[in-house]
C-alpha cells in the first residue's frame, strides 16, 4: 500500500535479497547476509492517480523508459549494498533474523556497500536473452552459502524445479544461462542436451583419474560444516508470530504525504469492498499498527471507528521512508522533460533549454497541437525548417513525462490557450506533483488560462527575477547567455533552479498545503 508500489521507473527502484544468504571467508568463518541494490537516481514512485491512467495509455511504460535511458547513454547503475550478521549474534534481535516478512533495521545492522551494477546496453534478441532466462536461488559462487533461511529452503527447491519443467532438464546450458567459466558435471542425457563429452566416464571415482573435483583451494565450492545441536522440528520459531512491532515502524518512518498516500490506498482498495465484515476486520488491523491510520481509513471507507489501541512503541528506522534516498548530489539523468509548442513560440529560447538539459543528460520533447513541423516567432515555411514534434498532446499525455516547461511567444501561448487538452496537460501535472516551467507569456496561461492556485509568478516586466513557488518556475525573461547547466543549491538561473527541482522529483508540499484538492484534473 505504500508508495514503493507504485515506482517512477526500475531505473529508481531499490531492491532487497529478501532471503538471508550466509559469506563464509577464507577460514571458514561464516555470517548472515542480505543484499541491497540502491539506485543512482533515488527511489521514487508514480502518486496514485497517475499509475492508474499509465496503466491504459501505456502498458509498456517501464520497459520503454528502461530501454531509452539505455539507448541514450543515461545508464542505469545501483550501489551493491550488504548487511552482515554475526552467528553469534543471530538470537540478540527481537525479531528472528531468518523471517523474510522481517527487515533489519539499518540503525541496528549498518549497510555497508561493496559493489556496483551498470546496465551498459540492452539484450540483442529478446526471446532468447529474456523469455529463456532462469534465475535460481541455488546458483552461487564459492563463498555464499545458505542460512536456514525456511524460505530460501523452499525455493532452493523450487526454482529448480521450476526450471526444468519450464525449459527442460538442460536448461542451464542456455546460452543466456550458462557459466561464464566452464563447468564440468555428471549431468548426461535428457532432452535438448547441447554439450557433446567426448569422455567415456561421468563420475567419479573412476579408475582413468579422469573428470576431478576442483577442491576448495583452488576455488571448488564446498559446503559449510554447521555444528547442530538440539532437536529438528518442522515448526517456526516463536520470533515468527510477531507481525506489528515492523510495520508499527515502517509507519513511524513515513514522512507526511507518504503517510497520507498509504491511508488513500488503503481507503481506495477497502470502498471497493461491498462486505462490512471484510472492511470492518482490516481497519481493526491497522488498529494494531497505528490508531490514527485504521481512523482515517475507517471514515473514508465507511465503517465504525476502530475500537481499542494497540500501543505504538514509537521507535523509527533509517531507510524506510523514500525521502532518504534523494541523491547527495543532484540528478536530473534520464529525466523525461515536456516542451510545450505551438506556431509562434520561442526557438531561440527552446534551443538554449534543450541544449542545457541535454548536458545534465536529461531527454527534451516537443509536444504540439499536431506531429509534424512547428515554427517559431518569425519564421515561416521560406525562411526556416522549422523544429518537428516528437508528438500532440492528444497522443501523448503529461503522465509519461517528468517535467513540463512553457516557453514564451505571443501566438504559441494564443493558440494553446484555446485548447483544453493543452489546459487539461498543465493541469494534471500540476496535480500530479511535478515540476513546471514558464517564461514570458507562459507565466500569463499558467495564472490566467491554467489557474494553479496559490502560486507566486515572476513580477511582469522584471528581467532578473526567477520565481519558485510550489515547484513552479518562472521568468519573465531567459537570460541565455547565463543559461550554462548546473546543479547546485543557491542557483539563481532559470535553468538551475529548474533543474534541481526536477532533481527532487515532486513538490510534495502542494499536495500537504491543500492546493492539489484545488485543481480538476
């Protein structure tokens, strides 16, 4: 029900082993993991309204945004991060540190980062480099071993047997799933087998000395010798029956709108449910995690206040709410910037905007009352080529972008002011948090046509002044020879101050202060 679900792109996505894997060192010594991948770009999610329009006007949104970031150069990357426990300290922990459904709360288990992954290029033919692809928990290299994990257990089971009813037994010799490094096994036979041995022995001992192990100081992989002691059973630990004190956490950990877009979630899903019984019982759940949340959700779906308090312990983690994620330095790589364009407009403008975004590797489209050739203020047929739009605005909509910008022109701004499509476009950006961009007469259809309310506007006739109000930048007049791209806090340029609000990724404080209820969209 949080934000997490609803990601801007994988490219911002964080992601977690789940499992509890084990290292075990040159000395056999041997301690718990988790893997983490932390995104370059932050972690960042769609809001709620947006998700559910992509979800019809482009189902391949992810991977097409995926893909173009890689086929531009803005290459995805994510810090490899692991959190380690010793065995000794494996009971110390008031939750049980092999529970899947459980977290470990970095202020308790730090996050160390050892590595990174960039993806440099896509798969050459789909089929066989993705369809065919088959991960599997069991594939690991000498030094990860495995916990008691019960989950992992299972799966250790299960993805291989998943395999090879999906692709048959010799699946892993696959192209897309076989070794980098060669490696020999007494598997023989079975169907669709591609490796041919020429060795007239597949096992061993065997009186040729032929086909031997690689033992461990060479780099084989050998299991970890665990000392046991106590009786097996085919139960879980008593640690496993508690389920609210972590997500009493995760909710503490929220920042304000997080909350807030957790209650809408749960409010949205519940008034979808037509029996009082089944509503009723999960607010009485939430009652469990926090009081305020199963009210909330209790009024907006219609049913009785939840009766009774399950105390709160009040504690908060590092690294649960997304807003801790916002790069250190700022991004704007691979960010979707919106022109909006009409006969008329600016292209001296244009082209100066374009060219800056371009080096803080940002992608710049042109969307126009139709496709095709767009001229600026001035020029005609005979005079100029003209810019081309990438698309019309009823072709494609403010949800597939990051940012809008308004560039000025006194016919451009005419003519998209008699378009409510155009109006419709601002708008929805508007209520979907993200940042807009206006010189000239654009600040006039934003205040007059637009009507975004409680937003301050550059002063009308001011050469110097850039306004931020809300996300929302304004100029009344571009300074080109001091548009030079760069990030940095203090800017004062148009183009600075634009672009690290597009860092920021929304202006959630339009949503707090109450202006987003304000605007139809």
């Amino acid at each position: 029900m949080s934000d997490r679900s609803i990601p801007r792109s994988y490219r911002m996505m964080q992601g977690f082993g789940v499992n509890t894997f084990t290292l075990i060192n040159a000395e056999s010594k041997r301690v718990f993991v988790k893997f983490h991948w932390l995104p370059e770009l932050g972690v960042h999610s769609l809001v709620w309204d947006e998700a559910l329009k992509i979800a019809g006007q482009d189902p391949d949104f992810h991977r097409k945004d995926l893909e173009e970031a890689i086929n531009n150069g803005a290459y995805p990357e994510w810090t490899l991060g692991v959190q380690i426990i010793e065995e000794v300290d494996e009971h110390k922990f008031e939750f049980d540190i092999l529970d899947d459904t459980k977290i470990w709360p970095e202020d308790l288990v730090p996050l160390k980062k050892v590595g990174k992954l960039v993806l440099n290029r896509t798969v050459d033919e789909f089929f066989p480099e993705t369809e065919q692809v088959a991960f599997c928990t069991s594939h690991v290299v000498p030094g990860i071993g495995f916990s008691d994990d019960p989950v992992l257990q299972g799966r250790n089971f299960s993805y291989f047997d998943t395999q090879t009813s999906r692709l048959g037994i010799n699946w892993q010799e696959l192209p897309i799933n076989r070794p980098v490094c060669p490696v020999f096994n007494f598997n023989k036979d079975g169907r669709m087998k591609h490796r041919i041995n020429a060795s007239k022995v597949n096992y061993h001992p065997n009186r040729f000395e032929e086909i031997q192990p690689v033992p461990k100081e060479m780099g084989g992989y050998a299991f970890h010798r665990d000392r046991i002691n106590g009786i097996k059973e085919r139960t879980r630990g008593p640690k496993f029956q508690e389920h609210f004190n972590q997500a009493q956490l995760f909710w503490n950990s929220m920042s304000g709108h997080e909350k807030q877009h957790i209650v809408n979630a749960f409010s949205f899903e519940l008034t979808h449910c037509d029996d009082p019984v089944v509503y009723q019982r999960m607010c009485e759940r939430l009652r469990d995690v926090d009081f305020e949340l199963a009210r909330q959700v209790a009024l907006n779906v219609g049913g009785p206040e939840p009766k009774g308090v399950r105390p709160n312990h009040g504690k908060v983690a590092k690294g649960l709410s997304q807003m801790e994620y916002i790069p250190e330095t700022p991004l704007i790589k691979g960010r979707r910037i919106a022109i909006l364009v009409a006969d008329g407009f600016n292209s001296t403008e244009v082209n100066e905007i374009r060219a800056a975004l371009k080096a803080g590797m940002a992608t710049t489209w042109l969307i126009g009352l139709r496709r095709g050739t767009v001229y600026g203020a001035g020029e005609t047929v005979k005079s100029s080529s003209g810019m081309s739009t990438d698309h019309s605005f009823e072709s494609m909509r403010s949800t597939m972008f990051d940012a809008i910008i308004i560039p000025s022109g006194h016919s451009h701004i005419a003519a998209i002011s008699k378009v409510g499509r155009v109006v419709h476009w601002v708008r929805e950006a508007f209520g979907h948090l993200k940042p807009i961009a206006a010189v000239g007469e654009g600040i006039a259809f934003l205040r007059d046509v637009v009507q975004l309310p409680g937003i301050s506007y550059a002063v009308e006739g001011s050469n110097e002044s850039v306004v931020d109000s809300y996300g929302v930048v304004t100029t009344n007049k571009l300074s080109l020879t001091r548009e030079t791209f760069r990030l940095a806090k203090g800017d004062t340029t148009f183009i600075g101050k634009f672009g690290l609000t597009v860092s920021m990724h929304r202006n959630f404080q339009r949503e707090l202060d109450g202006l987003v209820a304000r605007v139809p969209f």
